[in-house]
C-alpha cells in the first residue's frame, strides 16, 4: 500500500514523502514549474542551458566531479531534465542517505557557482547540432510539429534552443532566470522509498527552509488558431522518412485526457495495438511505430511517430490516417476495448514498483494541479466506453487539428501526393 506524507514548509515549498518500505531504493526529485515555454523571447533555450549550469559546481562541491562522487557515494547518479514547462532534478539513492541528498540537492540549487558558462555552450551547442542537417536546417520531428502547432510562440521552439540563442546567454541572464523561477512556491520536492517522511521533512526543512522568492507570473497562453491542416517537408540525406502526425490535443486538465490516454494504447499501445498490426504485420513497412501524449496547461498534442522507406511514403501516411479515422466513425468493439483497459490496469499496477514512476505522479502531478492516485486513474479508466472514445477521436483526429512533418529522401511528387491525400482526409472526414 503507498502511503503519502505531506508536508508545505513556511517559505510556501511542497513537500511529500511516499513510502514504499518493500523496495530497496529510494527516489529524491525536485520539480520545479519552468521550461522552455518561460523563456524570454530571444532567449530560447535558457531554462534547459540553466538546469545543465546547476551540474558545474556549488559553493560547497566546487567541481563537476566533486558534485558528482558526492552522489555516487550515496548509491546516487544525479541526473536533470527539462521540457516544455518543467525542469526536474532527480537522484536514485540508497533510502538510508536520503536526508544527505537532500542535503547537496539544497546545494544546486540554492548555491551553485554558475561557472563555466563558455564550456557548457560549447556542451549545448553539440546537442543543439544533433538536430540539424547538412544544410543547419532543423530535422527533429518534434521540434518541427511544435513550430506547426503553436508558430510564434514558446512551446513552438526547441527546448534547447537555437544555436544564436545559446551562444548569446550571459552570466545575468542564468541569474536573472533562476531568481524568478526558482523559488519554493514554484517548486516540490518528493522522497519515495523505504524512508522516514518525518525524518525527510526535517531534512527539508533544514536545507531549504531559508530559501525564498515570490511566484512567478502564468505563462503566456498559446493561439488556438489552426482551422485547416498544416505539413512541413524537410530534406535530410537518409535511407529512411521520419514521420510525425501531431494532432492538436487538450489540456491537462479537460475530462476526455483518460480516454486519450486509452486511444494512444488502442492505436500504439503494444504488439497487438492498431497501427502495429497493421504498418508493420500486415504491411511490413515500419519497424516500430510510437504515439506520445503532451498536455499542457491551455492545449496540448496526440503525437504519432515512425520511419519507413521513400517508397512507402504514401502508402504509410494513409494507414496511419485510415486508423485516426476509424477511431473517429466507427464505435470500437468492446472487447478489444477491455483488452486495452486490462493493459492499462497492469501498467498502473507495475509502478508502485517504480520510485520514478512514483515520484512522477506525486511529485508533477502536485506541482501541475493535477495529482491523482494510481486507484483514481483505474477508476476514471475503467469509466470510459466505446462512445466515449468515438466522442473524442472525432474532436482529437479532425482534419483542423493534423500537422504532419516529413524529413527525410522525399522528393516533389512524393510531397504533392501526400498532400493529396491529406485533402482527401478533409473531405471524407467532414462528410461523416
């Protein structure tokens, strides 16, 4: 049974402990509610650049490697992330040095150095470069749909940033961002493992009770303005077509994310999940095929990804439409539908094994406004029907919603034919 402590400490930081005395580790994570969307204009990139600077010393481990054993020699391997709205520093550590990594935690991010600027955008640089072509064209598929979904705004930028932006960050602009968003009210910490909540709130209390600074302002809202479908083709010397179906999705919050979550199971979910059976068993024409969900606070994106052959081009784009709108006219069989919310209960039911996973629901969940327990999320789930799924395939997969990117050998033909085909989707879906 997982048992939740709460706790919020003076200066406004969340705290909570979950206590998991049946496993042998323990989890220490600090999310934090910044990411690419908070950046300043001209200034893509600096949340991700910020959340690597914290790794190049502190006032109390001077050096990279002195920040680094000091975690090693509690069981630990820190390790840091950063998307669209959060940053998230986190930690594996043996559960009877939790309060000593909360300790260097405190260190990071209340007294880090901010040294090294120069190497670390040399670092950046490199990851930044992964992205791009022969010809410094962007070629990440994600990166590409973000800018379709939401142009001119945050989250339709890389959250790495450009390589002018990058070369472009000073000392006062790391400072300027940390002091504004860096601050306990913006800010959770869980612990979850075979530990002590009360031992792990004093901890907490001791290493980051000092910390303070006010809320930082909402983020911007992102336009809602796509009313056809929108593609980019990119060239890129390769033997493959990366592709990404990014339809426009909902907001973390809208009551119909538990059916999407079912949808991207029904299409992506497993071996025996639509788009598998059918690009790949039936076909031959894809190795894997993947679906993500990202849902943000005021919108969101149903992601479809894969690769195939320049030959296979059309043929894939129209499977992978074929399937997008089945799920939107026709009302699906419910015993496929059980078999996928049988799927789903188990998934739910293997993460109480997981510190990560864990620390993930209580620890974003808090920080997002949108916390539930894994006996919620059954529930919700095991509520969804049939009519449901139709409901909200049909809003999810319409025509307004596609972005479609393509990067890759294509050449012109290839291009208008798929473009084609997508008018077709529009006609055919709107005649339903």
């Amino acid at each position: 049974m997982i048992s939740c402590h709460t706790k919020t400490l003076a200066n406004g930081l969340r705290l909570k402990a979950v206590r998991l005395p049946h496993l042998h580790s323990a989890e220490i994570a600090i999310y934090l509610k910044v990411g690419g969307r908070h950046d300043p204009p001209g200034k893509e990139g600096l949340s991700h650049f910020l959340e690597h600077m914290l790794f190049r010393g502190t006032a109390d481990y001077p050096t990279t490697l002195e920040l680094e054993t000091a975690f090693e020699a509690l069981g630990g391997s820190v390790n840091a992330a950063t998307d669209a709205d959060s940053t998230c520093f986190y930690t594996r550590i043996h559960p009877r040095h939790a309060v000593d990594g909360i300790d260097i935690f405190a260190s990071m991010l209340l007294r880090p150095t901010l040294s090294g600027i120069d190497i670390e955008k040399r670092i950046i640089t490199e990851e930044a470069l992964e992205d791009s072509n022969e010809n410094g064209e962007d070629i990440n598929t994600d990166n590409l749909a973000s800018r379709l979904l939401w142009p001119d705004h945050p989250l339709g930028m890389p959250t790495v940033g450009t390589l002018e932006s990058i070369a472009a960050f000073t000392d006062e602009d790391l400072r300027g961002h940390m002091n504004r968003f860096y601050v306990p009210a913006n800010a959770v910490i869980t612990v979850v493992g075979d530990i002590e909540p009360d031992a792990v709130f004093s901890a907490c209390d001791r290493s980051f009770g000092a910390w303070q600074g006010s809320l930082p302002p909402d983020a911007s809202p992102a336009p809602d303005d796509q009313n056809r479908f929108r593609t980019v083709f990119v060239k890129d010397l390769d033997s493959q077509i990366a592709l990404q179906f990014a339809f426009r999705g909902f907001g973390r919050h809208d009551g119909r994310i538990t059916t999407t979550r079912l949808i991207r199971r029904i299409l992506c979910g497993g071996g025996s999940s639509r788009l598998l059976m059918s690009l790949r068993e039936r076909l031959g024409i894809a190795y894997s095929v993947s679906a993500g969900l990202s849902a943000y606070e005021e919108t969101g994106c149903f992601a479809v990804d894969m690769a195939t052959a320049p030959e296979n081009l059309l043929l894939a784009v129209e499977e992978v439409l074929r399937e997008t709108r089945r799920l939107a006219v026709e009302t699906m069989d419910a015993g496929e539908l059980d078999r996928v919310k049988r799927g789903y209960f188990f998934d739910l039911e293997y993460s109480r094994d997981s510190t990560y996973e864990i620390g993930v629901r209580y620890g974003w969940g808090e920080l997002m406004g949108m916390l539930t327990t894994i006996e919620q999320d059954q529930e919700e789930s095991a509520a969804v029907t049939a009519e449901g799924i139709l409901a909200t395939a049909r809003t999810l997969f319409a025509p307004a919603n596609l972005n479609l990117v393509a990067v890759g050998p294509w050449k012109a033909p290839m291009k208008r034919d798929v473009e084609k085909l997508l008018r077709k989707y529009e006609k055919e879906f709107s005649s339903e």
